[in-house]
C-alpha cells in the first residue's frame, strides 16, 4: 500500500466526510472535548494505554495504535478523544483499502477474484460510513450513542473479516497485510468503547395489547406494519400484469428517493419476480410490502457452485438502514447441490423483516450485521441456514429445517461473532422449530442441530421456544474439532417440545442451560439490540423482555 498521504475521504461518495469537517478538526486540535452526558459512559481516563486496552484480545497491538494517536510525552487524555482520533485514522486507512482494491480489480481478471474484490470494495465503502457516523455518535452524544457506536464498529469488523473471508486465490495474498491490520484496529476500537461502557438498559413503551415494544420506527410505521398491503398507500406499486408503474422490483427502487428522511413503500402485487434485488446504502427508510408469505414472490438463482460468492449471491440484498420487508417471499431456488446459496442479506441498521417467508437450502438468510428484527415469518433450509454476525431477535417465527443432501446434517444457525467486544448474536425467542414436510418422513435419517459454532465467539440463545423432535439429544454440533468449544455463547432458556430437553446436550464450557431470567434478558430485543429506542413506533407485534 502507498505510504503517500491521502484525503481522508475525497470520493464522491463519501462526502458524508466533509459534514463532519469541522468537528474533526477540532478534534484534531484540542485533548479536552469531553461531553457531560457521556461522563457515565466513557469515563475521563488519566491512566496509561495498557489501561485503556485492558478488554482488547491482543493488548500490545492496541497499545501500539493508542500510541499512534497520543504525542510522546505527552499525558494521555480521556478516552472518548483517543478512540475518535484512532477512528479517524481507520477511516483514512479505509480509503487507502479502498484505492488499493480498486487497483488489484484491473489486473485480476478471473470471475472468483473479481467477485471477492466487488464484495470488498461494498463492504469497505459501508465500513467507512459506519466509522464516520461512529464519530459523530462521539463528538454529539446521546444516551443512545454508546450503544450505536458499538453496533456500528462491530459492522466494521464484520465487513473486514467478510471481506477477508471471501478471497481464495492470489488475491487474498495481496490484500491480506492490509485486511488484517484493519482488523486488528477494529478490534482495538472496540475494546476501548467497552473498556468505558455501561449495560444499555433502554427505555420502553406500552403497546396496545399490553406488551412493551421497542422504538425504532416512527408511528406512521406502526400503523403500517399493522396493515395489509389493501390498506397501505403506497408511493410506487410494482405489478408484472402492467397495473403499476414498474413491472420489476429492482426499477422501482432504483426510482425511491436516496436517503429518505420518511418512510418510502413499495408495493409489490402478489407473482412471481426472477430477479436480484438490491436495497443499497443511500436506500434509507424504505419499505417493500406484497400480498403475503405465498403470494408475492421474489426469486433467484445465485450460487458458489456456479460462479457467484456467498455474499453476492442474495436474491434480495438490504443494507440500507431503516430496511422494513412485509408480506413477502424471498427465495433462491439454486438447490442443495450448489451449496451456498443466499435468499436474503440484511446488513440494514434497525431493519425489521415481518411475515415473510424465506426459502432456499444452504445459507438462507445471512443475518450479515448492525440491528435486525424477524417476526411471524418462516425460514426454511438445511446447512446453517441462518447465519451472520449481527445482533438479531427472532420472535414468534417458524424455522424449518428441510431435507438435506445425503450425508449432510441440518444446522439451523451458525453465528458469526469474531471478538468478545461485539455486541452481536442470534436470539431465538418465542419461535417453533421444526421439520419441514419434505423432511419429517425421513428425520430418522437425517441429523438436525440448533447451531455450530461458524466463527470463535459465535454467540446464539434459544428461550422460550417449542423445540421440534427434529433436533438431536446433543443440540449443538461442532464446526471443525475443539475450535471455538471455549469461547463461544450457547444457551437455552425455559424452552418446550419433544426436542428441548438438555439432558443429554453437549458438555461444552461455552454451553449453557440458562436458569437466571436475568442472563437470559441479555438476549431479549431491549437489551441484544436496543429495541426500546427504535421499534416501540412500527406497530409490529412484539415482546420487549421476557
């Protein structure tokens, strides 16, 4: 990578940047910034770095990067300015990944390569987004700043190890010095915002049935995700019989206006749609309605097998935060023997996924990362078809484990967690796990988990759930030998069914048979992803704690 010093950010695209100019200048400049409302947060640290990196998994190195950013000699100051000033340096570093990647697409010319370097270049662009709305969480706190900072930085860790993850080939060697120091900056970043934070606790509303909701949404969402597409008043209606204005979903959202301040809704009439839907990042507050789970269909094709990544191979791809999907199907049709195959990747910040059915085999929905919701919707598949690192609430959904390959074993999540410091995870609450119809004549012959451990501090809790006579006596499956057994987070709380007794489960030290409500509230939509400051307006039916 050229040591030649760059803008911070001069494309286009991330003139996100020049907003923030004056207050990063100012952080620049001065050590005594220091919020008052965020003096219970990140405390006013007067100690050294090895202080400061007390939570980092490799302390040296956040050592080292702490002393980047801090002048020789000079007293180290509160933490919340070390952690800006690191960030903005991770945002120059971003750029410079940026350039280089750009580089190596003009002289890879094989599709395998190109594929992981266009997944790269996304995940960079999202990374260098997610860093600067970090910094301005810390330069203009909230009670909800904290909280946000964390999920945010965890999303970049999460694109940096996809990114990493998705090269094969001669690529990977060229990119690998560069992805890995990112990592290792991301990591540290992380530990230094947990070193100072609190347990978020949120704050709830009472529903209209008496259940506590979350607040994400505004009330113009609550009363949407309460009704029908009939009763919807739409902004663009998608219709293949030519009744709307676009006969394709891709059109119409490429027609919705970039970074809505207000809900924008696309209503989809029920049919079949073969295309590759994509929400992207300027896509904000938009909603996709159809006429129901059976009835308005999304469908695709895209596999490893046949050229594409796992990443890119999503029929429907959201990352645009604000994300709602109601009332629809979403499914890839690839089958088992073309492996990895994606139906839907959410990478949107407080996006909710409503009575949708998602359809495919291996790798159905990648739960990809940043604040996700699911409720009243049916997951179908086989080989860890629900997996991803973000902090994700599964309530009252159907997940179906169908039948697999000869010889394959049915693995209905497989977490992504990388770093002790993420805020990330899956939590099944309320939901039903069970056979589809094409398995449940022949579940004797085929073995079913409720997850194994993808990544090493894979982070998943099944509460309160029916658990089908699907899953095996053990519960929870090894990914490759011991990897993981002692770091990762299983538990199990209050659940019922055939399958849900923990007798005979795994005797791994990271499993746990929860039996303290309070463990178990870590996992509820208050506290895993802050429901309580978005969600409570949407009007989506839903359970706030236990």
């Amino acid at each position: 990578m050229s040591s030649t010093r760059q803008p911070l950010l001069s494309a286009p695209q991330n003139t996100k940047f020049l907003y923030l100019v004056p207050a990063i200048f100012a952080l620049l400049v001065s050590a005594v910034f220091l919020a008052p409302n965020l003096v219970k947060i990140i405390q006013n640290d007067q100690s050294n770095a090895s202080h400061i990196c007390q939570r980092a998994l490799h302390p040296e190195t956040c050592q080292n990067f702490v002393s980047e950013v801090v002048s020789n000699g000079v007293k180290p100051q509160n933490t919340t300015v070390i952690l800006q000033k690191m960030l903005v340096k991770q945002a120059r570093l971003l750029r410079h990944a940026s350039l280089h990647v750009r580089k190596l697409r003009n002289q890879m010319n094989r599709q395998n390569e190109q594929g992981a370097l266009a997944d790269c270049l996304e995940l960079i662009d999202s990374s260098i987004d997610l860093v600067l709305d970090s910094i301005e969480a810390l330069m203009d706190p909230t009670g909800m700043s904290p909280a946000d900072a964390q999920t945010w930085l965890s999303g970049v860790l999460t694109n940096h190890v996809t990114c990493f993850d998705g090269f094969k080939t001669s690529s990977r060697k060229s990119m690998e010095a560069v992805l890995k120091d990112l990592i290792l900056r991301a990591r540290a970043s992380l530990a230094i915002l947990a070193k100072g934070s609190e347990p978020y606790t949120g704050m709830t509303l009472t529903g209209a049935r008496g259940m506590l909701l979350p607040s994400w949404i505004s009330p113009v969402d609550r009363k949407l995700l309460q009704e029908s597409a009939s009763d919807i008043k739409a902004d663009l209606v998608v219709a293949k019989d030519g009744s709307g204005k676009y006969k394709t979903v891709a059109e119409a959202i490429a027609a919705a206006p970039d970074k809505s301040k207000t809900r924008f809704v696309i209503y989809v009439k029920k049919g079949t749609y073969k295309e590759n839907v994509s929400v992207g990042k300027k896509k904000k507050n938009l909603m996709i309605v159809g006429d129901g789970m059976n009835s308005t269909i999304i469908t695709g094709d895209l596999n490893v097998v046949d050229g594409s990544t796992t990443f890119n191979s999503a029929t429907l791809a959201a990352v645009g935060e604000g994300f709602i999907l109601q009332d629809m199907c979403i499914q890839n049709t690839a089958g088992p023997e073309k492996h990895q195959a994606v139906a839907l990747r959410v990478g949107a910040d407080k996006s909710v996924i409503n009575r949708c059915r998602l359809d495919a085999f291996q790798d159905t929905l990648y739960a990809h990362s940043q604040r996700q919701f699911y409720r009243e919707s049916y997951v179908t598949g086989t080989v860890d078809f629900i997996f991803g690192n973000s902090a994700v609430v599964f309530q009252k959904c159907k997940l179906a484990a169908r039948k697999p390959m000869a010889k394959q074993k049915n693995m209905v999540t497989a977490q992504g967690r990388t770093d002790p410091n993420q805020n990330t995870g899956t939590s099944i609450q309320d939901c039903e796990i069970i056979a589809s119809d094409d398995l449940q004549p022949v579940q004797s012959s085929f073995r079913t988990y409720l997850g194994r451990p993808w990544k090493e501090y894979s982070r998943t809790v099944v509460m309160q759930s029916k658990i089908g006579s699907l899953i095996d006596p053990a519960g929870w499956a090894e990914w490759n030998g011991d990897f993981a057994l002692k770091t990762l987070y299983y538990g199990e709380y209050l659940n019922q069914g055939p399958g849900a007794g923990t007798g005979k489960r795994v005797n791994w030290p990271g499993y746990h048979v929860l039996t303290d409500s309070a463990d178990a509230m870590k996992f509820t939509v208050k506290e895993l992803i802050q429901g309580g400051d978005w969600l409570s307006a949407t009007g989506v039916a839903y359970t706030d704690g236990l």
